[in-house]
C-alpha cells in the first residue's frame, strides 16, 4: 500500500462546509473540549470562519489526504501570545494525520513561541503536541462549551 499523500493548501470559502461538517461530530466536540457555544448554528459558525480566511494574523491551512480535505490547521494570536489549533475528521484519527501536519505547518509558521492548548483527557492531541517538540509547561482551567462544565487543561509551548 502507498503511504498517503498529505498537502496543506492555503484554506478557501469553499472548505469552510467540510470543516463545520467535522465539528458537529459529538465524539470529537467532546475532546476538543473548548468548542462553539452551539456547534449546530451555521450562521455563526460561517460568520466567524469567513473573517479568519482575510485576518492577516490568522495563518490557515487546509490538511488535504489523497486530494481529500480530512482537517484544518492554524495558527492565531489570543492575548499576545501565538497558538495552534488544528482539527482532523474523526475518521482519519490514529493514523498519524496530525502529527504529519503539523509538522509540515511547523515548517512554514515559523513564529515562536507557539503555545497549544489540550483538554487533560485529549491524550490524541497531547501525544500530537509533543511528537513535535511541544512541551508541557503548565495547565490552566476553562468552561468547556462541549461539556458545559469548567475543566483541566494543559499549556503546551513550542520555543524553537
């Protein structure tokens, strides 16, 4: 079997649909954690997602598998500090999707340092983090739309 082709192209309108497809998944809203106050409401969703494709300080990708849209990737400012998120359809999880891409994101977003943010109990994501140099540096507490209750989560930074 051929190794899967993976591309990160720069994100359009048009994928938009896909990724607001991704999160309505409950399973993965639930990991995530730090969602949408209510992942049902398109408008809002759209809305906001449409302003990032044109926010110079939003850099977004879109993760591509064999010419499939399977995720998105990105990174943006909150309270001057620069942070990644990144989102995989639940279909593609364990196959080393996202490590892959962001490891190919960490090549082209050169910005650091660069925090990440997991949920205590999104192992997925925080065995992501590290496998590309990440380091635990902290935890910190947040309401989780996802789960309606205040939670744990780590603070990741990347400093190279």
């Amino acid at each position: 079997m051929n190794a899967p082709s993976l591309m990160l192209t720069t994100t359009v309108k048009d994928d938009l649909e896909l990724f607001y497809q991704f999160q309505l998944d409950q399973q993965a809203n639930y990991l995530a954690a730090f969602t949408a106050k209510d992942p049902q409401d398109r408008g809002a969703y759209f809305e906001k997602y449409t302003k990032f494709l044109t926010d110079p300080t939003i850099h977004m990708r879109t993760i591509h598998v064999n010419d499939r849209i399977v995720g998105s990737i990105a990174r943006f400012n909150i309270e001057g500090d620069a942070e990644i998120t990144y989102w995989i359809d639940r279909d593609y999880w364990g196959q080393g999707i996202a490590s892959s891409a962001l490891s190919r994101f960490l090549k082209m977003e050169l910005t650091r340092p660069l925090y990440g943010r997991t949920a205590f109990d999104n192992f997925g994501s925080q065995r992501v983090l590290e496998k590309c140099g990440f380091v635990r540096t902290g935890q910190d507490k947040g309401f989780a739309n996802a789960r309606q209750a205040e939670i744990e989560e780590y603070i990741y930074r990347l400093s190279e």
